[in-house]
C-alpha cells in the first residue's frame, strides 16, 4: 500500500514538474545580430524595436546590437534605448567592424545596452547634441572674469537646457549600467571621443574583441539586470543568426531619406500642377498624388523645417503663375529663388545624414530655371508672331469680290461672306485687302501689289 502511495505521489511529481517546464519559456541556444550601418533614422529604429521583439518571441540567449554610425536623430535614439530598457533579453552592444564607431547618438545606445564592447581599432564618444536649427553644436555661455557664467541670450539658454537634458540623460544610462558616468559627461559637453582601448580603461565599455564569436564566447557567465530580472548569459558556442530588416523598415529606410523625400515632394506637386492645366490625363494626377503624400510621411518622420516647405510651395506656385500672367520673368524669377532658399533651409539639422545632397538642390534649381527661361522664351516668341486668329487677324487678310460694287458689297475672306466697304469701284472675283473692321463691316481696297497673297 505504502509503495503505491509512493509511486502515485512520484507521478503527480513528475507530472507538476512537466507542467512547469512547459509553462516556462525554454532559452533558445541562438544569438541574434541586428546590425546598423549609417545614421541612427527613422528606420534604423523600427528595424531594432522589431528585432528585439522578434528575438523575445525566439527567447533568443542574447541580442548583439551591431553598430558603426556618426550619430541620427534624437526621437529615433530614444526609441532604440527604450526598446534595450525594455527588453527581456540581454543586449549587447558591440562596435564593429574594425574601423567603425558608435558617434554621438551611438554613445547613447551603447551606454542603454546590458553589455557594451568595441571591436579593435574603433572609437566611441562625441555625443554633444546638435541644434534642430542647423546651428551646429551646442555650446554652452563662456564664463565672466568673474568666475561665473557670462549672460546668454535666450538662444543660449535654449542649448544649454537641451545640453543639460542630454548629460541627464547618458548620466542616467551610465548609472544603471554601472559605467563610468564622468566620462559621459565629458562626451556630451566636450564631445570627448576615445578608442575602443581607452574606453576599457576608463569603464566606458566592459570588454574588447575582435569578433561576434569571441565576444559571445567572452560574455558567456556574465549576470546581467534586465526588464524581466537577473539573467546569467550562456552565449558560448550558440548559434549566430543575423536577422535583416523586413520590407517595413526597407521601406522606410527609401522614403526616410531626405533627398528621396525631396525629390518626391516635387514629383508630387509637378504630377498635380500637370493635372490642373491639362484635365483628364488622369496617371499625372495619381502619380502625383501618391507621390505628394509619400513625401508628407517622411517629413513627418524627419525633423523638417516647414518655412522651408512653405517656400518650396510658394516658388512653385510662382513659377507656375508665369505661363498665365505677363510678368515678363518676375514672377519666375521670385519662385526661383524662393524654391532655392526653401530647399535649403529644408531639412538642415546638423547631424551627419539628414540633409538633403547639395547636388540635388543644385540640379533641381537648374531644372527651375530651365523651365523659367522656357516659359519667358515662348512667351516671347508668341508676342512677336502674327496673330492668326480673332478679329485682329483678318486685318492684312486678301478677300474676293463676290459681285461687282462701288461703295459698301460683299467680299469673300476665309471662307466667310463679309460686307465690306470699298475706297473705289470693284468687280467681281476681284482681290481685295482687308485694311480695317468696325463692327461687321470691312474696310477693303484694290489688291493691287502681286506679293499679297491669300493667307
């Protein structure tokens, strides 16, 4: 009896056990790579939000977030560091390959990452903010002979508090990770940069090496704080599967990019300003249309200065206006330059990668003023061409007499009867030219010159 009681106790056991194991998500021996190359952007960022979550779904053993960028945005910064904050899975940063480096908003996310390491020959720092301005760094007030800071104008204040915000925060990173904050500190507002050497030394980062294999061979029984508590890392000899970025963030790593953004906002507006003067072609305006809201998207998602916009739509619209008012190249002259300054005032942030290609602006102002000259030129060659129709046409036309008159007939021009008045007595099939018109009525003389002839 004791030995069922045994045996039925050792089953439901087993079986609770089972159940926990189950219940349990199991950690799969795999290593996930997200990599990024170029400016931290729009896309960059959902490309690593949706690779953490994919590798969350995989109970991943570790996330190695590869980067080699000279900085991006600050709203796409964020969203990666609260992505890594957020995670369950370990993240480890890693600077590679040999000669890349994690630039201002690259200092930012390694600092946010479980684990930080640097490949050889790679450098990491200068994180000091930028200006959406276009106003370059953001210095702050020198100091007074007095020791104390100098006044500042408003402008002044403005970048020291963005500063301020920006030491807070890498301070705060530096600080849950355990890193050397001082030294943070210094990258914000010196934009101090080191080598991946340098930082070991200084506690910037936890270790160097050469590769992802050795890195996670490295790592491996390492204790880690994440979203969902202490994690000890079992990274080494797992397998390594690099997950690239879906059709979402190649998507909107295209339309993302400023020039492309540029170039479609103009495409937009061409395709609808060709649908206005010729309707019913129909494929300007959807192209157009499509066009014009794609660019739309994108400069919502980039920092975009709207008076720039504004006049970019203003040059346009002026350009336009010279086909249709004499202004003998005013109006296309203002648009020009009107569309010239916009282009350039944009999308100027001062972060290396969101500014729209000199090369670009320069040719699309050429095309401008190409079609600028071709409007004035057509404008000025149809001023000096004969008039062809209207009333101002049949003056110098060669007309028939229809039946003999001396005073007021008819006369045949252009395939219409006309009454006409003569300066002396016609016959019949006799040509005439039209020297006059009041009204319905022609004035009309002998066609006596042998050169005019019938138009």
């Amino acid at each position: 009896m004791k030995a069922r009681r045994s045996s039925l106790w050792g089953l439901i056991a087993l079986l609770v056990t089972a159940m926990a194991c189950a219940a349990a998500p199991a950690t799969r021996s795999v290593a996930v790579v997200l990599r990024v190359d170029g400016a931290i952007s729009p896309a960059s960022a959902d490309y690593v939000v949706r690779g953490i979550a994919r590798a969350q779904s995989m109970h991943a053993a570790a996330i190695v977030l590869e980067l080699d960028t000279p900085g991006g945005l600050s709203s796409s910064m964020r969203g990666i560091v609260k992505a890594i904050l957020a995670s369950e899975v370990p993240v480890i940063g890693y600077v590679a390959p040999s000669g890349a480096r994690a630039a201002s908003a690259g200092t930012y996310i390694m600092y946010a990452c479980h684990v930080a390491a640097m490949a050889p020959a790679t450098n990491i720092g200068a994180a000091t903010p930028v200006s959406l301005t276009g106003g370059g760094s953001l210095p702050l007030p020198a100091a007074s002979s007095s020791g104390k800071p100098a006044s500042a104008p408003a402008e002044s204040n403005e970048m020291r508090k963005v500063t301020n915000d920006a030491v807070a925060y890498i301070r705060a990173l530096a600080e849950r990770r355990g890193r050397n904050a001082d030294w943070a500190d210094k990258a914000v507002r010196d934009a101090a940069s080191v080598s991946a050497n340098e930082a070991l030394q200084l506690h910037v980062i936890d270790l160097v090496a050469p590769d992802i294999p050795t890195l996670l061979s490295d790592v491996d029984g390492r204790s880690v704080q994440t979203a969902a508590g202490t994690r000890v890392l079992h990274t080494r000899g797992v397998a390594i599967e690099t997950l690239a970025p879906g059709v979402r963030s190649q998507f909107l790593g295209v339309i993302a990019d400023p020039s492309v953004a540029y170039i479609l906002l103009l495409i937009g507006l061409g395709g609808l300003v060709l649908e206005g003067m010729h309707p019913g072609g129909v494929l300007p305006g959807v192209v157009g249309a499509i066009c014009l809201l794609l660019a739309l998207y994108a400069f919502q998602l980039l920092p975009t200065h709207y008076a720039g916009l504004g006049l970019i739509l203003l040059g346009v619209i002026l350009i336009v206006s010279e086909a249709f008012v004499p202004a003998y190249g005013v109006l296309g002259t203002g648009g020009v330059i009107s569309f010239v300054i916009g282009s350039v005032i944009l999308m100027h942030t001062g972060e290396p990668g969101f500014g729209i290609a000199l090369p670009v602006v320069v040719g699309i102002a050429a095309a401008a003023a190409g079609v600028l000259v071709g409007i004035v030129w057509m404008a000025v060659r149809s001023h000096r061409q004969r008039v062809v129709s209207g009333r101002e046409e049949m003056v110098g036309a060669v007309g028939e007499v229809v039946a003999d008159f001396d005073g007021r007939g008819v006369v045949h021009v252009h395939g219409e009867r006309w009454q006409a008045d003569s300066t002396g007595p016609v016959l019949r099939g006799q040509r005439v030219l039209v020297t006059g018109i009041h009204g319905l009525v022609l004035e009309v003389r002998p066609a006596t010159i042998s050169k005019e002839t019938d138009k």
